[in-house]
C-alpha cells in the first residue's frame, strides 16, 4: 500500500467516527470543550496577527517598502550601496523587484519574496552575498522595465531581456555573471 492509499484509508476511518446528526456534532463539541476553545483562542490570535500585519501600526507596510529597509539586512548592504550610486536612485526597491500591476498581486509577491529573503539571510541556507533573481523575478524586473521606458523600448527589439545588456545598471556589483562582491571591495 503506497502513501496515497494509506492516507486515504485513514480520512475513510476518520470520517466513519464522525458524527451523522446535528445532536451528534453537538455532543462532539461538548465532549471536546477544551479542544474548541483551544482552537477558536489560536484562531482568533491568528487572525489578529494577520490584522495587524496588514493595517497596523500605521506606516508598517510603509517602512517595509523603502529602500533603507531593504538595504537593512547584510546581504543587501552592497546591493544597496550600489543603488544609492546609480540612475535608478530615485527609484525605490520594489519599483523594479515586485509586480506593479494591481496591488493584490503586489503584496501577494512583497509577502513571499520578504519572507524568503528573511528566511534565507537568518537561516544560513546560502553565503550572505549570494543574491540571484528568480525567474519569476526576471520577469516582473523586465515588466517593470517596460512600464517605465516602454517609449524607448517601442523602437527596440524586446525578445532579450534588459538585463541582458543593462545587468549593472542599477547594481554594479552583479555586472559580471557568477561573480560575487562582498561589502569591503
């Protein structure tokens, strides 16, 4: 019996002790009192948190989408340095890095590339100055490209991708591929 089939065996087994009635879920409820509370207090505590981290405190979501918070772990010091040194300057961070096309896939995308680039600057699961775009980032950097100079790129042939010729414009230190700059060069 492979996995699969074990686990549907077991939702089966779980599913026959279930009660039937409304009286039943009722006297279920009641024999697990300890168990409900538990899970609506973890319920409510989540959803909470999720308030809080969508709408408060003020200027929360603000702060995390400037540059000196993005430039605030190690790995993004010379990143950021770079930038502060370059023509895109008055851009911030999540003009080129996040998708810009309606604001639920943006923070849907803030929240998944701020939680991996925590998760991997605290984890030690990559060398600090290992920084790479994904494809998906590669994309949404070319997107955002042409959202900003889409007039220019109109006269352009747009099957390479810009950073193909433009790769340290923003970054100097990611001008060659595979080389990697740690924050004293």
């Amino acid at each position: 019996m492979d996995a699969t089939e074990k686990i549907k065996a077991w939702l089966l087994r779980a599913a026959e002790r279930l009660p039937r009635s409304r009286d039943g879920w009722l006297a279920l409820l009641k024999k697990n009192r300890e168990l409900v509370l538990r899970l609506s207090a973890l319920a409510v505590f989540a959803g909470g948190g999720s308030l809080f981290m969508l709408f408060g405190p003020p200027h929360l979501v603000t702060l995390t989408e400037t540059p000196s918070f993005c430039g605030s772990c190690h790995s993004m010091k010379g990143q950021h340095k770079d930038w502060r040194l370059s023509s895109h300057r008055q851009n911030w961070c999540i003009d080129c890095h996040l998708p810009n096309d309606n604001a639920a896939n943006h923070y849907l995308w803030k929240a998944i590339d701020g939680g991996k680039d925590v998760f991997f600057e605290y984890s030690g699961l990559r060398e600090h100055d290992e920084i790479s775009l994904t494809e998906h980032g590669k994309r949404v950097l070319q997107k955002n490209c042409i959202r900003c100079h889409g007039d220019i790129m109109a006269r352009m042939d747009t099957t390479r991708s810009c950073i193909d010729c433009h790769r340290g414009l923003a970054h100097r230190r990611n001008g060659l591929p595979g080389e990697r700059h740690t924050e004293d060069r």
